[in-house]
C-alpha cells in the first residue's frame, strides 16, 4: 500500500487498461509536511477509503475490490475492515497461494512486470533493477533457498511495476529510460530503486491508434467527500430491535457454568409456549447473553466461540442479520468469536426458535484469525465471525461446510465430495496456525444431514478416516518442522445427525486442536518433554449401586477421549438402547419409532456416565478437578427422549458431585436426530465433556 516507487506510470497503466483513474492527494508529500504532521496507520486507510467510497459514488454497481496481498495481514485486514464499512466484497485470490507457484503463473499468463526497487540479502541494484520477473526467476528461487526469502517479494525483497499484462487491452508500456538510485550501501542487503525518466506506449493493434481521451477520465477526490455514514444505504439502516416490552413478558432459559479459571459457558433459550418470531427471539437470547456477560464483568469481545442452534434453516437469513447487529467488531476489540450453525430438533423438545451457546474467557489472551476476503485459500467469513480462534492454546474452528472456496458454492457430486472439501478447508484453516489437522486435533464433531442416505453416512465416515490416515500432501521438511512430540494419534471423534445445516450442506465439521505455543510464535523453548497426550478409553461400570431395574434395556458405552494431564481434557460418553435387538442398527428413521426410555434407569445411567467422566477421566487420567470443567454438552435423540425428564436428570446427577461454591457445572442440552461415535449406530444419549486449567497457556 502506498508503494511511491513508478508512481508516474500510474496514469499510462489506467490508460492502457481502458479503466478510469481515481486519485487523491495524501499528506506528507513533502518533507516540510512530513515534519508538521506525521502519517499514521490510519490516514493510510482513511485516504484509501475516501477514494472507495468515490468509486461508489460514480459507479453504484460496483461492489467488489480485488486486494492484490499475497501473505501480508497489514494490507488485508486494511482492506477488509474498509470493504465491511462500504458495503464490498474483498477479493484476494492469491491470498495463501504457494509463492512459487503463484509467480510462475504470473510469468506463463503474460505478465511483463520489471524490478523497481530491491532490498534483500544478494540483490545488486545495479545488476537486477530493470530487469523482468522471468529473467529472475530463477535467481528468486536460488535465494530463497539460501535465506529463506519471498519469491513473491512478500517480506519487502523487491517491488515491480508491471508494463504489459492481459489486462492491458489497449497498449503495452515501453520503458525507454531510466535511472537507478541507490538508497542504502549496506554491504549485505543494499537498497536502491529504478525512477523512469522516458517511456511510452505501444499499441497492441498495429492498426489502431491510441485514444487520449482514455486519460481525461481521472477524477480527483478531495478531502471534502462525504462521511461513511453518510454512504450508507437505507437497507442497512436497520435499528437493533426494541426488547424492553418483550422482556417484560417473556422468561428466558438459562444455564451458566461459571469456573473460578474465569471461563464461562452461557446457554439461553425460550419455551415454546412464548412464540417469537426469529428476529424478536434472537435478539432477546443475544441481549440476555450480553447482559450476562457484563455481569462478569465481560464483553463480547471476551467470547470465544458461539454455536448458534436453529429451528429451521429457512430463517438462517434472518438470524444472521440479528447477529451481524448484536456481535459486532466494534464490541470486539480483540476479535469476532467463531461459529457454527445447525438446524436442530427444537420443536420436538417444546423449546423456542433459537438456541444460543456462548463460551467466553475472562483473559485476553484469545487470538482471531478472520478472513473476509474471497480468496482460494478457505471459505471466507463475510461477518463478525472468525475462521478461528486460539485461547490458551486450544484451536477453535469455525463449523467448516464443503464449499469451494473461489466461488464459496458447495462442491456438486455429493455427500462424500463435500466431506473431502470441508476437510481441506480445515486443513488450510490449521495451517494457518502451524499445525494440522492429521496430527494436532483433540476433537472433531461432524454434522450430519439426518436426510443422508445409509450409503452416503458410510461413504462421509470412510472419507473422514482416510484423510487421517492419509500422508501430508506436502510431507516435507517445513511440515515435519510443525510436528511435536505432543502428537495426537487418537482424537475425540462423533457424529450429530441434524434435521439441515447452512446452504443445504450434507456436512459441516467443528474440529478443535492443540497449538504448541513455542511453535506458533516461533519461540525456540522447548516444550516440556514430561508431558504427553493421552487417548481415552474407559469401559463404564457393569454394575449401578443398589440398582433394582430387572429388565435392562440401556447400557453406558466406553468413554472415548484425549487429555493432556494438569492442562486439558475433553471426552465423550453415550447411552445406548438396545432393546428389540436395536443395538448397533444402521441409523433409519424406523428406529427413532423405538418405545421410550425408562426413565428409572436412564437416572442411574446418567449418573453412572457422569462418575465415570468426573473420576475415571477428568481426575485420574487428565489430573483435572471438576471445577475446571467448562463445557458440559448433551446431545440427545429427541424422538425417544423426552426433554424435562432428561433435563432433570442431568441436573441432579451433577448436583450430586457439585464439590465448591462460586463453580457450577451446568448442562447445555442439544436435541438432535441422533449422535454416535460412528454414523452405523444411533445413541439415545450423547455427552461431550471438556476441562482445561488455567496452566494451558496461549
């Protein structure tokens, strides 16, 4: 951005394009200026977004920006936070693109671009300024084998002015002179830059001639352009809904868990006997959220992750409006939390429209990566959510769909196609945070469309083990670099069966994983060898205290997890019914008809999956209290059980191993179409536990 090297050529490009130039006068032009008044980070992006905002004005159809930042966060964010403001779409598909690759592509699609200015170790001034990319390019790659530089010029190794391309539909430029300064003599990396002094214009057709009125289409933006909001469109000028009468006559639900580690869990939800609409109900359980937050003392800039529950996805559209205008980036100082969204059986559970979990960190050490711009690396996040968010070294993905990230449209040719999408969007997501989705995860939980085929469950299932299984595409020494000695054979892995995800999508993954802190930072600490993640296996008790049932119909499946002791644990445990022979069935709605629990012994067995999760895993094997729990999720079959009695029985299971005042563990229940460690089965109960300790740094 701002880059002054060619900025003469400026005009002959618009010209050669055929395009009009929108130009604006910055401060500081002069060094008397520059003395007076220093330019900040900000004028940068008031002055590129004041010539935006002219665009707009001129051209109102307009709604894209292609942002040309290959690694840099500087000009990405910039131009993201920009777009967001005036209503564009931010395009940066070289955005991630392996560099080499990427510069070679450019050479092979006829891009004729000459160095004008070098500052990196083994570039001579005199020898390369001047000189085209593919003449280069071979030099490029030496170096950045040798020093490990950018081929791309990405770290500032080089800038280019470019004299032909195909866009250039009316004439190529021709450099005719020009003179090389040297600004910095450093024996090492000297700095210098080529000023042109004569150049000119070539027609690309022989026949035709140049049309100078192609220049007289500059306009210059004045300061005196129109405030933002002033450029706002009258569709956005939505108010936030008024919820004070509706407050007064309706109760929201709530569950808390609140740990003295300063991590909450905040759950809300409406019966359905107090009918909102969609937009009404959201904005009550998000504004019930927020008042809970800042009762802690907590903003939404302190959640970390949101996981939004919906009783029809006809009214995603609606519910993200709602949310765009209650989680906003200006209430998120340190970054939009992530999200995952899903149709689930609401309705069956007599509860409202909406269901709303929030988990939310009292210290600020969360991390946010959110990319808006389109681009061919990972779906982007058009909104206040984030791809991810890192808090004390755990890695919380946003639910990934199998959409194609260029086009952000699903991929076509089924279920199995769009698992395989959505885990290299994970992958590219993980990679992001140096590490991998293979080899880091601690939990991966697949959504599943209830209205899959048996064929296709089997086929999502196979794709998810063989990407596991599989070898790093690009297994060499950078990948190796990643790896730790806190490998992760053996994560938490389940499946939820949902009435529909977002955009019709068969599947939607919400992977969660361990960051190496001295990795990530590029700290050359070393990790504490002592220490080792642990996979879970713990077989439940065969028998329940002085249990009377005669006639057992449900049984409590192995627990399955990972922990790594004294830092973090998240396990899983389910409640079969394999009466009628309905153990280990293929998942068919005919067995959602099954007859309904027992209540008596779906209490003891809730009990018995509650003990064996507090004793067996959290404090024998992950060396956790149960006062470091921070989420206690139950999926349920909403069709064979019934919401309040599950409910009740939750409570007083925990309640009877409540152990210390000012921390409680409460319940988020989730009413699904089933759940399971594999899609050939289908659990009546499902729980997904998870405790951390404060020692679990970012």
């Amino acid at each position: 951005m701002f880059q002054t090297v060619g900025h003469q050529m400026i005009g002959a490009i618009a010209q050669c394009m055929g395009l009009p130039l929108f130009r604006r006068r910055i401060r500081g032009t002069s060094r008397l200026q520059e003395l007076r008044y220093k330019k900040t980070d900000g004028d940068e992006v008031e002055d590129l977004e004041k010539l935006l905002m002219a665009v707009k004005q001129k051209h109102p159809d307009i709604n894209a920006v292609s942002s040309g930042a290959i690694a840099s966060n500087y000009q990405r964010l910039r131009v993201e936070s920009i777009c967001s403001r005036l209503g564009l779409i931010s395009l940066a598909y070289m955005w991630e693109q392996d560099q080499a690759t990427l510069l070679q592509n450019m050479i092979d699609s006829g891009i004729h671009a000459v160095l004008v200015k070098v500052a990196a170790i083994g570039m001579d001034p005199y020898k390369h300024l001047g000189k085209d990319l593919a003449s280069v390019q071979p030099y490029l790659t030496h170096l950045a084998c040798l020093y490990g530089s950018n081929v791309c010029g990405e770290g500032g190794e080089y800038e280019s002015l470019t004299l032909d391309s195909p866009l250039f539909k009316h004439a190529r430029i021709v450099l005719d002179e020009f003179e090389v300064t040297l600004h910095s003599p450093d024996q090492i990396a000297p700095v210098g830059v080529l000023h042109p002094t004569k150049f000119h214009l070539e027609a690309k057709d022989s026949s035709a001639k140049l049309s100078p009125g192609l220049l007289s289409s500059v306009y210059e933006v004045a300061d005196d352009m129109p405030e933002k909001e002033e450029m706002v469109m009258k569709g956005e000028e939505v108010s936030v809904i008024e919820l004070k009468n509706i407050r007064s006559s309706v109760e929201v639900l709530t569950t808390i868990i609140s740990q003295q580690h300063g991590i909450f869990t905040i759950c809300c939800w409406l019966s359905n006997s107090q009918k909102l609409d969609v937009q009404e109900e959201l904005g009550l359980l998000l504004s019930t959220v927020e008042k809970t937050l800042h009762t802690k003392g907590l903003t939404w800039g302190n959640a970390v992750y949101v996981r939004l529950f919906l009783e029809d996805m006809v009214s995603f559209g609606v519910a993200n409006e709602v949310y765009v205008k209650n989680i906003t980036e200006q209430k998120c100082e340190r970054g939009v939390p992530s999200r995952c969204c899903m149709q689930v059986c609401l309705p069956e559970a007599c509860m409202g429209g909406a269901l709303v979990e929030v988990t939310a960190a009292s210290d600020l050490s969360k991390q946010v990566l959110h990319v808006q711009s389109i681009s061919c690396w990972a779906p982007s996040c058009i909104g206040p959510y984030s791809q991810a968010t890192l808090h004390r070294s755990i890695l919380h993905m946003a639910g990934q769909l199998g959409l194609y990230p260029p086009t952000m449209a699903l991929v076509q040719g089924g279920a199995a196609l769009e698992m395989q999408q959505a885990l290299k969007n994970c992958e590219a997501v993980a990679r992001a945070f140096k590490v991998s989705l293979r080899n880091d995860s601690v939990a991966i939980t697949i959504y599943c469309s209830a209205a899959l085929s048996v064929e296709d469950q089997v086929q999502v299932e196979r794709c998810l083990y063989e990407f596991l299984e599989g070898v790093e595409e690009d297994d060499d020494n950078e990948s190796q670099s990643m790896r730790t000695d806190l490998k992760i054979s053996n994560p938490l892995i389940f499946f939820v069966l949902v009435p529909a995800l977002p955009k019709g999508a068969a599947v939607e993954l919400e992977p969660s994983l361990y960051v190496n802190s001295s990795i990530y930072n590029d700290n050359d600490s070393e990790s504490d060898s002592s220490l080792s993640w642990k996979h879970v296996h713990v077989e439940p008790p065969t028998t329940i205290g002085s249990s009377v049932v005669r006639n057992r119909t449900l049984a409590c499946s192995p627990c399955q997890g990972s922990v790594l002791p004294r830092k973090y644990g998240r396990a899983s445990i389910c409640i079969s019914n394999f009466s009628a022979g309905s153990l280990g069935l293929i998942n068919t709605s005919e067995n959602a008809g099954e007859a309904r629990v027992d209540l008596e012994e779906l209490q003891e067995l809730i009990s018995s999956a509650v003990a064996t999760l507090r004793f067996r895993v959290f404090e024998e094997m992950a060396r956790l209290s149960w006062n470091e729990v921070t989420a206690f999720r139950v999926y349920y079959d909403a069709i064979a059980v019934h919401a309040a009695p599950l409910y009740t029985a939750v409570t007083k299971a925990l309640d009877d191993f409540r152990i210390a005042e000012g921390c409680s563990v409460a319940p988020t229940l989730i009413p699904v179409s089933g759940a399971s460690f594999t899609l050939k089965i289908r659990e009546l109960v499902l729980f997904d536990v998870t405790a951390a300790s404060t020692h679990l740094q970012t």
